[in-house]
C-alpha cells in the first residue's frame, strides 16, 4: 500500500533542499519618512498619481509587523534595500544609529529564520549625490565604493548576500529616456548608456571591496529582463530584437565582458577589468511586451510596444498597462542570464492585482516554469516574490498592489491575501502539488 504523503510527494513538482522562497522589498517603497531625491522628486509633482509616500509600510519604526507576517507565511529569504540617504545624510558623513536599525532589522530577521538579502542601491540616493548628477559625476564609483565598504563593514556579520544594484536599465531608462523618475529627462539614450557604464564601474569596485571586507561575501546585481515579442517576423522582429538589445543586454553585456556590443558600442562605455565580476545574477522578470514596426513610433525606436487584448494583464497604471502578465518570461530571462555562468536568483516576479485576480495563478506557473528550468539542469537556487506588503509603487504611487499582504495605507491595516496563503503553502511543500498545478494550468 502506498502512503497518500507518498503519492503526493511522487505527482508533485519538488524543489531542491535548501532552495530560497523569498520576497524582494525596497527602502524607499516600505520605509516611511524618505529624504533622498525622490522625495524631492514628489515634492515637484513626479508622482503621477499625486499621492504621497508618507509612512509608505512604516518600517523605519516597525518592520518587525510585516517580519512577523513573512514568518506566519513561512518565508525564508528577504531581500531589502538600504537606503544611502540615511546612512551617508551628508557626503563623508555616516549615520550610525540608521546603521544601528538596519542591524535590528537584520537581527529580527535571522530571530525568525529568514536569510536577509540587501541591495545597495535600489533606486535611491543622497540628494547631494544627486546634486552633483548623480552616477555622471566622475567621482560616482569611489563615492559608492565608499558607501558600500561601510555598510558591509556594519552590517556583513549579519548578511552574506549582497545586490550592488538594482535594475540598472530601469534605473536609467525611466530617468534619461522616459522621464518618468528622477532626474526626469527624456530622449537621452545615448546619456543612459553613459549611466549604466558609470553604475557597472561602481559595481565592479563594490564587488572587489565586499570581497576585501567580507571573503565569502555572494555579491551581485539585479537585472529586469522585459520579453519583447515580434508580432510577425522580419521588421517587427528586427525592430522588437533592437530594442532588447538596448534594454535587456546593455548591463548584462556590461557585466560579462566591460563592453556594450554593436550598436550600443558607438558609446564608449568600456569598463575595464570587469568580466564575469559578479557571484550570482539576479533576474528581475514580470512582462511581455508585443511589438510591430511603426513609422509613427519615432519615440522608440519605430516599434510600436503593447499589450493585446485579452492576454493575462495585472491592472493598469495610471496612464499605461503595465504589461502582459507572461510566467514564460522567466524562460527566456533564465537562458539568457545563465550564459554569465553563475547561479541564478529570481530576485523579482510580480503583479498589480489588487483583488488577486491572477496573482495565483502567476505565482504557480511561475514556480512551474522554474521547476522545468531546474530539471533541465539551470541552476536557480531561489524564488522572491515582489512583494510582501503593497508598497509605494514609484511614479505610480499606492496605484499599483503587488503584496502578498493587502495594505491600506491610512490605518496600515493589513490582510493577507489569498495568494500570500498559497504561497505559504508552496514553501511548505517546497513545491507544487498536482493540485496546484491542475487549479492553475488553464488561462
Ligand atoms: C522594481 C520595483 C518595483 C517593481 C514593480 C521593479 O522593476 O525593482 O521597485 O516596485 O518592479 O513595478
């Protein structure tokens, strides 16, 4: 006779022992109480909702709350920033009681038995820094160089996993290209270009600094890897592998050989002695995006990007979709990041779905994917959901929810959603059950 726990066991989808199944937060999006440029950012109306961040989850006062709920979901990796603007208020002047939280929290995090995962930069810095424009000040390497040293120095007997940056080409996309974070330009490709080599400098002489101070340190970055799709094949499919060119490949061929290859290379944005210096790549994935050719697409590249109707779709942001919600994506990111020859995080998966329309459906066909992955001998060693808690969704505002935790801002009331439960229940398997699988595979 067969044990039901072992006909479970031998029709479900199981993951390795050990494997991380976490979520991802940012200092800015959680915190509360920011003062860095995007603070100032909202201050001169950058937020196209017109809402504010204030106390986003409150966790400079109590994370501990959304740390107790991690544990009851079963969590057992977070990955969180550290905000430079707290830490370094004044250039060359630390702040050791913000130093002083951050090890509270990271205590509080191992008491429960979560592994921390911090990143340096996820989108925010010192308004000095930024007053002396930012990463395009020729001195940005040794500035962060200097910032990551410290904390390392602080924090590291309490961290082993470090993200230098968060999504370079985000980063420098939303804020040279689009306009849509600070410092707000537009158009400037060539200039975004220009800060993603500057940010791959910083992280090379991070990553040899947290070597210097922490040797068994796992040091790398997290790269957003957006799938865009050719509608038919020969201009539409030139113009959608252009543009990943440019968004998807620039950091990462930055990181792979200090290089951007044609036709990025027409700017210099050589970083020597760089090659392969990362430990793990991080791959931040969420959407698909459908592409044709479009004369009148100037803007980008004569590609017209969208989402067609009627594919899976978390909800809309204030004036665009924020994408085709496509588990598959993490395919293609995965293939594609594990050519750097290093293990692979899945540092961020998500969707804005305030009623938790699709959010379980997303979450197990992404974990899925990851299984067939995993079999086929990639080597991803962990899963962090984006998020635990709805947090401050940048230009977006409280528009966007991707928690796991329902929030409300005003009484910072939490719920749990059902997908938070769901996922507590992944974890307690450490995969999927048949029934999982069968509950979710249609859509
Ligand atoms: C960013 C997060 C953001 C998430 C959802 C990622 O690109 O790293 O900060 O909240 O996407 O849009």
């Amino acid at each position: 006779m067969t044990a039901p726990s072992e006909i479970r066991e031998a029709t479900s989808l199981q993951f390795p022992a050990g494997f991380f199944w976490g979520v991802s937060t940012a200092a800015h999006q959680v915190e509360g109480g920011a003062d860095n440029q995007w603070s100032a950012w909202e201050a001169r109306g950058g937020i196209k909702s017109g809402e504010r961040c204030g106390l986003a989850c409150d966790w400079w006062n109590n994370a501990e709350r959304d740390f107790d709920l991690a544990r009851e979901i079963g969590i057992n990796s977070l990955r969180l920033s550290v905000e430079w603007s707290r830490i370094e208020p004044q250039e060359s002047s630390f702040d050791s009681a913000a130093l002083l939280r951050y090890r509270q929290m990271l205590d509080a995090l191992r008491q429960r038995g979560i592994e921390p995962f911090i990143s340096l930069h996820h989108f925010t810095h010192p308004r000095w820094f930024e007053q002396k424009d930012a990463f395009l000040n020729p001195n940005a390497p040794q500035l962060f160089e200097r910032f990551a040293r410290k904390v390392v120095e602080s924090l590291g007997d309490l961290c082993r996993y470090w993200v230098t940056f968060n999504e370079p080409n985000v980063y420098a996309t939303n804020g040279y290209v689009t306009g849509e974070f600070p410092p707000g330009r537009k158009g400037q490709v060539a200039t975004a270009l220009r800060v993603m080599s500057a940010q791959a400098r910083c992280h090379l002489l991070a990553y040899r600094a947290i070597h210097e101070v922490q040797p068994q340190a796992e040091v790398g970055w997290a790269q957003h890897y957006i799938v865009f799709h050719p509608v038919h094949g020969g201009l539409d499919r030139w113009i959608a592998g252009l543009q990943s060119q440019i968004f998807n490949e620039g950091f990462l061929q930055l990181i792979e050989q200090g290089r951007f290859n044609f036709p990025l290379n027409l700017v210099d944005g050589k970083v020597n002695g760089i090659g392969g210096a990362c430990d793990f790549v991080g791959v931040n994935v969420y959407n698909r995006f459908h592409v044709a050719f479009d004369l009148k697409s100037a803007g980008q590249l004569f590609g017209r990007v969208f989402v067609p109707p009627g594919v899976p779709q978390g909800d809309p942001g204030v004036d665009k979709p924020y994408g085709e919600a496509f588990p598959g994506a993490i395919r293609i990111a995965v293939e594609r990041a594990t050519r750097l020859g290093k293990p692979i995080y899945i540092l961020e998966n998500g969707i804005p779905d305030a009623q938790d329309r699709l959010r379980p459906w997303l979450i197990v066909n992404a974990i899925k994917e990851m299984h067939a992955l995993i079999s086929e001998g990639y080597d991803i060693r962990g899963y962090f959901h984006w998020t635990l808690t709805d947090n401050f969704e940048w230009a977006e505002g409280w528009r966007l929810r991707f928690g796991l935790v329902a929030l409300d801002p005003n009484t910072q009331e939490r719920t749990v959603r059902q997908s938070g439960r769901l996922y507590g229940e992944i974890i307690r398997q450490n995969g999927l059950t048949r029934e999982m699988v069968e509950e979710y595979s249609a859509k």
